[in-house]
C-alpha cells in the first residue's frame, strides 16, 4: 500500500512546489490540476501550515484511526523516541514525517 501513497504523495508535494515554492505554474493550471485529481488539495493546504510541511498522508493526522485516540507514531519527532527504534505506520508505511 505505501508504494501508492507514496506516488500520490510525490504528485502533491511535486504541484505543492511547483505553484507555492517555485512559482512556476499559474493559479488557473495549479487549480486545473487540483480538480483533475492530479494532486490532494486537503493534503496540499495542510503543508502550509506550520508543523505539518513535511505530512505524509491526511490519515496519520486523524485520532480516530489510531488506537489511543492520539496522532500516528510517524508523526512523533525522532529525538523523542528511543534510539535505534525503527518506527513505520501502519496506515502508509512512513518512516518518520515529522522532522
């Protein structure tokens, strides 16, 4: 499963670049692209906001799709946890998209 998010994810961040970043596409064609399904406008306006530029998907966000009602351990900072732990999501695959 986590070969298909990964694609998704990288058409995202690829059109996330593109228009907020580089500035190299317009408004209208970022738009077009977004209501073609080419690239996840929810995934897309997450990144924007502080704390989540690096998200691997919407569901590690989610509390009701984990067992204690809290974020996905993807999203624990790696200083935080245990060293030498090798840590992977159960809903995607990530290794670690917190920072």
């Amino acid at each position: 499963m986590w070969p298909i998010f990964k694609i998704h994810h990288q058409r995202s961040r690829y059109m996330f670049e593109l228009f907020h970043k580089r500035k190299a596409i317009s408004k209208e064609l970022f738009d077009f692209c977004i209501m073609q399904g080419l690239a996840d406008q929810n995934l897309i306006s997450k990144w924007k906001k502080q704390g989540y530029e690096n998200l691997c998907c919407l569901r590690c966000i989610q509390p009701r799709d984990t067992n204690f009602g809290t974020n996905c351990i993807c999203r624990v900072p790696k200083d935080k946890l245990e060293s030498g732990r090798v840590i992977e999501c159960v809903h995607c695959g990530c290794r670690g998209c917190s920072g």
